[in-house]
C-alpha cells in the first residue's frame, strides 16, 4: 500500500495538549508528566489546564462549574425510556448527549464533560430496572459520578480512585476518538458535534471499548494457575490478548501504572478480597512471559487496559459501562483539542490514493 497504513507516523497536527513518548513510555499533559499529577491533581483541576486559554475566562471555581453543569444536563433525562434504556450504556449516553445543542462557548464545554457522567450513571440504573438520580452540585465530579450511580455517597478512599482515572484517561496524543473529534470542529460544527464523534470512535473494540473483555479473560481464566495455559490456548486460537500491547507505546504504558497505584490503594481500603488484584498480576507475570517467547521482535507491554477493568470493577461499573466511564475522562481532552483545531487548523482534507479500476476506453 502506498502511504501509510492506518497513517501510522503522519502528522496531522501540532498541539499543546499532550505528547506520548512511546519510546519512553512517558504522557505529558500540558507541561505535566503523568506521574505528576496522577492522584494528586483533582479531576477539575486537570480540566483547567487543558482548557487555559481556550476558554477566556476559565470559571474561578471549576468543581462548583462542573457541578451545575451536571444539574443542567440532568433535565434531559426524560428522554431516558425503555426503549433507549435497552441499548448499551455508551449508546444510550450518546443519544442522550446528542439532544445537547452544539455550541462553542464554555457553558457548552461544560456541559460536555457532564454529559457522560450523568447519562451513563442513569443508563446503568435504567438497565437495572431503577429509576435515575439527580446530581449534587456541590459534590466532586467523581464522587458524584459513584453516588449517581449507586443512590448512596461514596467512601472517600473510591472517590480518589475515580478520579485518579479521570485525569489518567483525561487525554493521550491523537488517538482515533481525538483525531475523530478534531476533523469534525475543524468543518466549525460545533463542539456537540465533535465531541459525539469522540464518542462514536471510543466505543470501537479496538479503542475505548478494549477493557470490558478484560473482565470476560480474567473471569475465564479463574485461578493463577490457570494463567498460562489459558493465555497460550487464545495465543494459538490467533486471538488478541487484551490489556497487552500498545499502537504507540514500546515499553510499558504509564498509564497502566497510575492505574495500578489506584487499585492497591482502593483494595487497601477495602473489605474486598485481594484475589482478583493477585490473579491480575498473575496474569500480567504470565502474559509478559508468554508473548516474549511467542513474538520476540515485538515490544508488547502491559497497557491501561488491564488495570482500568480491574479499577472500574471495583468501583462498581459494570463491564458495558466501561467505555461510557472512558469518554467521562476523555470528554475534557476532546472539547480543548476541538477548540485548539478551531483557533488554528484548517478544514482537514487529507489525500487519498485512489487503487481501483480505470475506465474502458471508448471502443
């Protein structure tokens, strides 16, 4: 194929946003290494740094802002009936958010980063047969997200963990879902509009819906002993092992980490058994060690994957929920790279080659 495929090492824009170092398996988030600010910025915190100087002026108090926000979109849930109810999370939450009017202004953007917290929380209950419930404004946008969820406030020690993965998964270069987002603001569509294009892309399984099979793998696989036999079985069925194995990354993702930090300190902080955390290392040790023999010119490492699943199911997601919780994150990343597009790009029009047939000539 001439070109690059998938447009592996193209260019296609210049940002101030974030850098994935894949060689060195670094994210940088605005001048700020993930390490950094992974469980010690607060989730709006990070929200104000990668909206700084495309929205003039930021709001003085972003939980407060966020929190109205959530109360706003919330008004949209009488649009949440049986029909929209049985369809997954994610797509219940985009069709909710696409009742969002486009816009470009900060209370737009706002409402943006709420949507998904609030709509996918209801979609859950919806599913569940219960009955949805209302934001507190004044509550943290990850508290607030268990507390929808579950109809109870949460402990502080889950709180913490929801929110070191919302900064975590806050943005990350130009991945399919951001660079989905951009081509759309760069026609002047509107921020719904770009960010409900984030939203299409992340709920492919080889994008934000990859951590919910990790669930499925590890239940399969049950027991530490297990690990290895069942690893080579999918290796040789040609399947792909989830939460292993980065497009960009050459070394272990940071992100993966982070993530990790997050559940020992939540499990410590638990009741919970330490079994799954043990069986997840245990399969982590065994499928380092097994896709090392099985593909040795490849650089395949532990991605955020296999910790957001284990995270996420802590904190008492289900598994179809999991990407609607991603774009929760993500949504922040989108509204700043749509408005960077907006402030400096052109209209994207990339080339193509064209390889089909040409016409007959006219006898």
């Amino acid at each position: 194929m001439s070109g690059s495929d998938g447009l592996e090492g193209v260019v296609a824009a210049e940002t101030v946003l974030s850098d994935v170092d894949g060689q060195a398996g670094r994210l940088i988030i605005r001048g700020h290494s993930l390490d950094e600010i992974a469980g010690r910025w607060s989730f709006e915190e990070v929200v104000a740094l990668l909206w700084s100087g495309f929205f003039d002026p930021l709001p003085a108090d972003m939980r407060a802002a966020l929190g109205a926000a959530r109360v706003e979109v919330a008004s949209e849930l009488a649009a949440l009936d049986p029909e929209l109810a049985s369809r997954t999370p994610v797509e219940a939450m985009r069709a909710l958010t696409a009742r969002l009017a486009d816009g470009d202004d900060l209370a737009t953007a706002l409402r943006l980063v709420a949507a998904p917290a609030v709509f996918t929380a209801a979609a859950v209950r919806a599913a569940r047969g219960e009955k949805p419930v209302w934001p507190d404004p004044a509550a943290s946008h990850a508290a607030d997200i268990l507390r929808m969820l579950r109809g109870a406030p949460a402990r502080a020690a889950e709180a913490a963990a929801l929110d070191t993965y919302l900064v975590t998964v806050c943005d990350h270069g130009l991945n399919a879902s951001t660079f989905a987002a951009r081509v759309v603001a760069s026609t002047l569509a509107g921020l719904t509009s770009a960010v409900l294009a984030g939203i299409s892309a992340l709920k492919g399984p080889l994008h934000g819906g990859a951590p919910g099979p990790v669930i499925e793998m590890l239940d399969a696989i049950g027991g530490s002993q297990n690990a290895r036999p069942w690893l080579e079985a999918a290796l040789d069925r040609g399947d792909r092992l989830m939460g292993f194995g980065h497009r960009v990354y050459r070394v272990r993702d940071p992100r993966a980490d982070a993530l990790k930090r997050a559940v020992k300190a939540l499990l410590a902080e638990s009741d919970a058994p330490p079994g799954r955390l043990e069986l997840a290392e245990a399969v982590e040790r065994a499928a380092l060690e097994v896709l090392r023999e099985r593909k040795p010119g490849r650089s395949l490492d532990t991605n955020v994957e296999l910790y957001t699943a284990l995270l996420l199911e802590a904190l008492a997601f289900p598994p179809g929920a999991f990407t609607g919780v991603f774009a929760m994150g993500r949504a922040a990343g989108w509204v700043a790279h749509a408005r960077e597009q907006v402030a400096g790009g052109r209209l994207i029009r990339p080339a193509s080659i064209y390889v089909g047939p040409s016409p007959r000539a006219a006898a």
